[in-house]
C-alpha cells in the first residue's frame, strides 16, 4: 500500500494496524505522547506551541489550538517519518470504508480532485466531466491543460435546479469521446441529489475507463444504510470527500479514497505530492482520525439520529406558511437517482421573497446561518452534532420569517436561464482562455466573446461560465440581474459584472 508520509511519500507494504483495531488513533495518540514527554522544538511554528502568540488572540483562539499546532517532521514523528502515524491512520481510515487505500489532505477536496484530475487523465488530455463541478474542477482544468468533454446535468426548469447526469448520458459522452481517459461526476450535489453511481460506473468500465466521484458533500454515507449509497460501495474508482462539510473533522480536512486497478495509485501519490503542502496540519490530521474512530464506533447510531431529526425539521417546516420543503419534487424522472435527507432544501418563492433575503434575515435578525440561499430556496444541513435544540432555533426562526416575510421589499427579478440557454459553447481549453492574452470589455460588449475567466455564484460554487466558453447575451444578463438580487460572485476580476474579462 502506497500511503503519505508528512511532506513525501511513504511506502507501507506492512502496516501495523488491522480492520480490529479501529479504537485507535495513531495520530491522536501521537500528539498526546507528544505533550506527555514535553518536547519542545526549535523548529517551525514559531510561536512555539502558543508562547509567542499574542494574549489577545489567546482570548479569542484559545491556547489549545495553538499548543496543538505542532510540525509533523521533526516534531510530532521524527525527520525521517520513521513511525508512519499518518500511513498508519491512512490505512485505518481505508479499513473503516472498505476501500483499498485512503488519503489524507489537510487542502480540502479542492486538492484532492485536482490529484485525481491529473493522476487519471494527466498524460491523455481529456475527461468527460458533469457541467455540474465545482470551480476545484474547473481549477484543475486550469492547472493541468486537460480537454473537458462535459455532460450536461438533468435539468429541472421548474425550480431551476441541476441535478447529476443520468447513466444514459454518460453513455453518450462516451460515444462522442471514447478517447477521454476517465469520467468525474459530482455526487452529492450541494443540495443532497445523489447520481445513479452504479450505473455510470458499469458505463465507464465496459470501456476499462475510470470513474472519479466528487463526493465532497458525503463523507458520512458509508456509516448508515438510510443514506445515499457510498461511492465506493457503488464501484467508483476514486472517491473524494470533505470530512469538514458532512462530518467532524476542521475545516479543509479531506480524504481520498481509490480501489481496484484502473487509477495507478503511484501516480494519485505523485500528482498529490505536487499539489500537497509540505507543512500539514497536525491538527487536520488529527482530527481526521478522530472523526474515522468515532464514525466506525458510534456513527451508525449517530447519523440514525441525525436521520429522525431531519426527518422531524423537513415536517415542521413543511408546515410553516410559505415554506416548501423539496423532496419528491428531486427524485425519479430527470431528477435525481437518490437524495441524502441530512440536506433540508426549502423552496421560499411563495412569499415572493428571495432565498436572498431569507437568508440575510435570518443571519442579521436569529443569528442563523444557512448552507446556501439563491433566488429563491435556502438549504439547512441538518448533522450529527444537531439536537432537538438546534433544531427548534431552526424551526423557530422560520416561523418568525414567516411572520415578517411580507414586509419584505419586493426582490429585483432575476433573468433565469432556459435549459437550452445554460450550456455554453466550448472553444477553447480552459488553461489557454485563462493564461492567454486578455482584455476585460463593457457587459454590453461581452456577449460572443471567449471568456478568459471563471465566474460562479458562490454557494454552491458551480460555474456559469468557465474560461474558453463563448459568453452570450442570456447568460450574461442571468448573473447580472442576479447579483443585482443578490447572488455573489467573488472570482470575477470585476465582481460588479460591469466588465467581463475575456480572451484579447
């Protein structure tokens, strides 16, 4: 088993640790040992496990934090990594899901996608991509030079809604590129719809090709049978996941999961070293770990929880007025294959009011925030860490929006695009569009231009326009009169949509 060491790469053929020893925490472990034997470094981080640091961070921070803040290297394990704490716990993590090999990113799934990018089509160019990716897709486009092939997601033109592709028109994309090197499909999507996994998997590998899940938003689904079925339980070949976002781990904290022989798992390691800071985190690390003992030990009992709340909130909003919890409506016929509960999408356009302004309304008056809001739903992730407590602020506040919801000033209307006015045409590889000569140009001058930048509403972090794609009038006059009702768009070199940045 190839596995990470702190800043290269280790190999443990060997490892000490088995499927029965999931009570463990190598990394945990190595951190209390750490403190028990009061070593002291002269070395990296210089404020030297929180001496240094500034009484008034101390107030906010807490000195925990900081005296957790050790060096992996030299620190934590010796120079040479010679105790393998991090493989160790790599190789646990892979026992806990089932997987051939797990690893570690204190950089989030936004590396850990990029890694299996490159690992996978790095040397052939090309990919069949759902048009659905987060900008981390889009980046890496922009990184290796790689050809997109993009699969149009199922659209929804009622709600307005993109849902992951369908088996069917992965085969299609396949018959359009049978030389692309493998597929990513992104699953969950940001408000919990959940791709035939199993069937696009058995597509790709009639051709011997690779499927890459972008599972960022379902860490949690290998640890109870309710949930979506795991990437990896449903024959992908990479599997990325966001501890931070579905689980316990701190922010950035992100594992990779690979299995079978189609992804050489020395070049995965390669390309993430490439990618990889060679100062980690202990502390994302650590937690990680953590968070994998807790989920084989107490997770399914924890999530059945989280499971029966969830259930308890989508009914009690159901009941508010104006308020529709999304459910049926994101299932079966050009929808979606499957859908993780845990993610409460709540339509509020009937009070003719924006997600926008929910959203800001609960923020500024509850002191809630939500997952995400747009032009008109708003998303509650409801987790494992939530009680009956969280649930009723939740519940509460709804209801007191609601109430003063109708006061609200009208929203500008937002141009929402047509199905057929959402794909953008292609004309150029992402890398060239963005690293090429550019000149930014009036909106009004914009419409059939190359676009030589990403622009995408952030959450859910899906780009309308990736760099290389012709821009026309509808799409632009979409995120125009979206960020005048609201929408953020925080990657354009103009986030005022005055002026668009394309290809000179």
């Amino acid at each position: 088993m190839i596995t990470w060491g702190w800043g290269t790469r280790a190999v443990m053929t060997n490892s000490p640790e088995s499927h029965s020893d999931q009570d463990r925490t190598p990394l945990l472990d190595a951190v209390a040992d750490y403190h028990r034997r009061r070593r002291y470094g002269f070395t990296p981080p210089g404020h030297r496990q929180g001496r240094g640091v500034d009484p008034r961070v101390i107030d906010v921070l807490g000195r925990d934090a900081f005296r957790n803040d050790l060096l992996a290297g030299s620190g934590v394990d010796d120079r040479r990594s010679s105790n393998g704490f991090l493989a160790r716990a790599e190789h646990l993590m892979a026992a806990a899901v089932g997987a051939d090999a797990a690893f570690f990113s204190t950089c989030g799934s936004s590396l850990s996608v990029k890694a299996a990018m490159m690992a996978v089509a790095g040397h052939d160019g090309g990919l069949l991509l759902s048009r659905d990716s987060h900008k981390s897709v889009v980046a890496g486009l922009i990184f290796s030079g790689l050809q997109p092939h993009w699969v149009n997601p199922q659209w929804d033109a009622r709600h307005h809604i993109s849902h992951p592709p369908s088996p069917e028109q992965v085969d299609e994309a396949w018959q359009r590129h049978p030389d692309a090197a493998g597929a990513l499909i992104v699953s969950p999507s940001p408000y919990g719809t959940c791709a035939d996994i199993a069937g696009i998997a058995e597509v790709c590998h009639r051709r011997g090709k690779p499927l890459i899940i972008d599972e960022a938003w379902g860490a949690h689904l290998p640890f109870h049978e309710d949930l979506p079925t795991w990437a990896m339980d449903a024959g992908a070949d990479v599997c990325v996941v966001s501890v931070h976002k579905m689980g316990a781990g701190f922010e950035q904290g992100s594992v990779f999961h690979v299995q079978g022989d189609l992804v050489h798992r020395d070049r995965l390691s390669a390309c993430a070293d490439l990618l990889m800071t060679t100062s980690p985190n202990v502390l994302v690390y650590s937690a990680l770990d953590g968070w994998r003992r807790q989920m084989v030990q107490h997770g399914h009992d924890l999530l059945g929880s989280a499971l029966g709340l969830a259930r308890q909130v989508r009914g009690a909003i159901d009941e508010i007025e104006g308020a529709t919890v999304l459910e049926e409506q994101l299932l079966g016929a050009q929808a979606s294959h499957d859908l993780d509960r845990l993610q409460v999408l709540i339509d509020v356009s009937e009070t003719g009011t924006s997600g926008y302004q929910a959203g800001d309304w609960l923020r500024a008056q509850r002191g809630l925030d939500v997952g995400m809001s747009d032009h008109g739903r708003i998303l509650a992730t409801v987790s494992f860490a939530d009680d009956e407590e969280t649930a009723e602020r939740l519940v509460t506040a709804l209801h007191d929006w609601a109430t003063v919801s109708q006061s609200f000033e009208k929203p500008p209307q937002i141009r929402l695009l047509a199905p057929q006015e959402i794909e953008l045409e292609s004309v150029a590889l992402p890398r060239d569009a963005f690293f090429g000569a550019t000149e930014n140009v009036a909106a009004d001058s914009a419409a059939g231009r190359i676009a030589a930048e990403q622009i995408t509403p952030y959450p859910p972090g899906i780009p309308v326009v990736v760099p290389g794609e012709r821009l026309t009038q509808p799409v632009i006059d979409y995120l125009r009169s979206g960020l005048a009702a609201g929408m953020v768009v925080p990657d354009p070199a103009d986030t005022t949509l005055e002026t668009f940045r394309v290809v000179a």
